[in-house]
C-alpha cells in the first residue's frame, strides 16, 4: 500500500465530528489494488476502517460516484445481503478535498484468480456455489422495501444503459475501433422489450468483489458498489459469467482455455440454470445480455485507458495495460453475436 500526503490532523478532526466512535487516527495507507474509485486502511485507536474517495482530477459524468456506494449498502444491511457496515459519508469539500465514504474493515480473503489455485476443488465448487447464492439474494431484494425504490430511473434498463455507456465510449475514445462501432449499432438494433422486472444490480459482480472467511465456505461481504443501481438482473448475471469465456492467460483473469469440471467449477450452463433456481428469475436473450456485458466492460476500461492518460488513474501502470484490452472485448462480442462465442 502507498502513504498518501493527506493532511492527517485535518483529517482526524473530521473522522472525529463524521464517524461515531471515532478516535486517534495513526495512519491512512492506500489499497493497491483497485482502478477507480481509490480507497485507503485507516488505523486508529478506537480501530481499523476503509475508507473510500472519489478520485482526484476533473471526472466524467455520473461516473465515482461514492454517495450512491454508501447508499446502497446502508439500504441493503438486514436484507440477507453480505455488506460492510457503513458509518458515515463526507461531502465535496472534506478534509481530503474529495467525496469519501468510511465504513468497516472487513477481515478476510479476496481471491483474484477465477481458477482458485490455492484452494482444494470441494472449496472451489463452494466457493462458485456462494456467488451464485449471494447474486441470488441481491436480486430477491425488494427495492422499495429497502429504500431504494427510486435508485434507478423508470423504463427499459438496457436501453438506459446503452445510451450511458456509449456516450462514455465516446467521452473517452482514443482511437478508432470499427468493431465497437458494430457493436453498438447490434445492440441498439436488438433491445429486448422492457419486461418490467426491476432489481437491485451491482454492476460489477464478480470474485475478486467479494471478501470471504477462511478458504471461501462463506462470502463475508460484496464490496465496490459504484456501478449499482436499478436495473435487470439479468445485466449482473451476463457480467459474471463473461469471466467463463474470457482468456486465463491474460490481465481478464479469466475461465477461458481451463478444464472447469476438472477443478470443480460448475459450467456456465450449470451456473445460470442454478441462479435461476434459486432466484426463480427466468434468463431471456442470454445472446444480447453476453454482448451488452462486453460492451459495458469495454466503455469502462476505455475510460480507465483515458484516465491513466490524463493521469488520474488509481493504479496507472495497470490502467495502461488493461486499456489495450478494450479491442479484444468487442471482437469477442462480435464472435458472441454472430454465434462464434
């Protein structure tokens, strides 16, 4: 973790009127980790915290925003949903100069290899079984009786979020992409009608988001909130499960190329068939919901790429490599409509 040049006693006297509890702030170090939203291990007498800030430098629109972060986990504590305990949250003009949040510090493990090689495969089988146990719940959550009722805008999902992502795409595009152009003209020419059905989504569902206990037997808490909102669950379980097609040997991190039932992980097949189960969601136009998640990835990565140019990247190095992932992500989108995928 990096020390950042904050002004601690400035801090610390804000920490003191904001969190409950609070006091004699030692130390805040930032998390390597992570590309967007940065987030530091705060050490003080009364304990440890998180805490979680928008990033320095002008921001593209609607983008860290770290007060629906907090407001969606403050809602979904008591809802049968892993979440850190939040305890307070900053405006625009804090300490720090930026938006933060400060919630507990959850002990346990983060595992960033989808393979899972430091554990057995009855924990990887337990491990997948989990996720898929925790997205179910979060899209059980009835919006309105967790006080999110008004957490996302009305009408149809996707085409919201189509529009979002590719005005962001454009905001940060560096170079021409001809399949990203394609791809975006396929999905707003087959958009599925509206069905109506509405749920908490995260956004950004996957492993290494999740903080288990010991070798993975229970998931402790979901964490990076930043993309949630209101929208199809449907849009949550196609992200996660573009991790089964994405190449291993590559920053994806992926499933790609591995012999899954050698290692215990269930097919993708076998991982929505059981979601749908538990959830009692039924999964519709799978094709359009697998090319929507790699678009959606790719807009996001495009604007990690521009960030790390313009230098406000969290993690700059990493914000590089992965930003030359974005065309690897539409031409997998263009096999996965033209039925190659």
């Amino acid at each position: 973790m990096d020390t950042e040049p904050f002004d601690l006693e400035a801090l610390a006297d804000e920490l003191h009127e904001l969190v409950p509890g609070f006091s004699g702030l030692h130390a805040i170090e930032k998390f390597n980790t992570g590309q967007s939203n940065p987030t530091y291990r705060v050490e003080a007498d009364s304990g440890r915290y998180v805490l979680r800030a928008k990033p320095p430098g002008t921001l593209l629109k609607s983008a860290h925003q770290v007060d629906r972060e907090y407001r969606v986990m403050k809602a979904l504590a008591g809802q049968g949903v892993p979440v850190p305990k939040v305890f307070a949250l900053s405006d625009e003009h804090s300490a720090i100069g930026r938006m933060y949040f400060v919630m507990e510090l959850v002990e346990g493990h983060i595992f960033w290899d989808p393979a899972l090689p430091e554990t057995t495969r009855d924990e990887r089988t337990a491990i997948y079984d989990g996720m898929n146990d925790v997205l179910a719940r979060l899209h059980s959550v009835n919006p309105e009786d967790a006080g999110l009722g008004d957490f996302g805008r009305p009408g149809n999902y996707f085409a919201r979020q189509i529009k979002r992502w590719r005005e962001q795409y454009l905001a940060s595009k560096t170079d021409e992409l001809p399949d990203m152009d394609r791809l975006m003209a396929w999905l707003e020419d087959h958009l599925p009608d509206d069905d109506g059905r509405v749920s908490v989504v995260h956004g950004d569902f996957r492993l290494d988001n999740m903080i288990f206990a010991g070798h993975g037997e229970e998931v402790l808490a979901l964490i990076d909130w930043e993309l949630s909102t209101l929208g199809h669950p449907m849009a949550d379980l196609a992200y996660q499960c573009m991790q089964w097609r994405l190449p291993h040997a590559s920053g994806f991190r992926g499933l790609g190329g591995l012999d899954r039932a050698e290692l215990g992980i269930p097919s993708e097949a076998d991982y929505v068939a059981r979601y749908s189960e538990r959830s009692g969601i039924a999964v519709d136009n799978w094709t359009f919901g697998l090319a929507f998640s790699f678009f959606r990835l790719a807009a996001i990565l495009q604007g990690v790429y521009k960030r790390s140019l313009d230098g406000n990247a969290s993690n700059p190095d990493r914000a590089r490599e992965i930003g030359k992932a974005v065309p690897l992500l539409a031409a997998m989108a263009g096999d996965i409509i033209n039925g190659e995928g």
